[in-house]
C-alpha cells in the first residue's frame, strides 16, 4: 500500500549508526540525558516510594485496558480529523 509520503532516507542505516557512534555531541547529549532522568527516577523514588509507584502504574494501566473501547475511538476521532485513515482489525 502505498501512502503517498515520500522520506528521504538518506545513507544506509549502518552508515548513519557508524556516524552516530562517533559523534561526540550525540554522545554528551545522550550522557546528559541519562543522568537527568536517572536523577529524577530517585527523586521520585525517595518522595513517593518504589512500591507505591508501581502500584499507581498498575492502576493506572488497569484504567486504560478498562477504558480502551473508549480510548481507541477518541485516537480514531483525532487520527481521523487530521486527515489520517484508521483501519481496525
């Protein structure tokens, strides 16, 4: 099927990988990145407990299976009216 977007790719794969692995900026981005959210996982932790976060996850993904009728007609809704085509199988 065809979607009538184009990308243009660029090099191959392997080629962008090999470039990336060896750039420097990408790599201090990716450290950076890290330790932020490393940071913010244990203050997290410290404030609201691992076990009470895991249960709020729970919860959480129990609603959303709960409500997923609902969910999936409100992404079809806005997919939809931005011109996008959802198919349900």
């Amino acid at each position: 099927m065809t979607t009538g977007v184009s990308y243009d790719e660029g090099p191959p794969l392997r080629e962008r990988t090999a470039a990336a692995v060896t750039d420097e900026q990408l790599r201090a981005n990716l450290k950076a990145t890290a330790a932020s959210w490393a940071a913010g996982r244990e203050k997290m932790v410290a404030e609201f407990g691992y076990d009470q976060m895991r249960e709020r996850a729970r919860e959480i993904r129990r609603g959303n299976i709960r409500q997923l009728p609902e969910l999936l007609d409100r992404l079809e809704e806005r997919v939809t009216a931005n011109g996008g085509i959802v198919y349900r199988a």
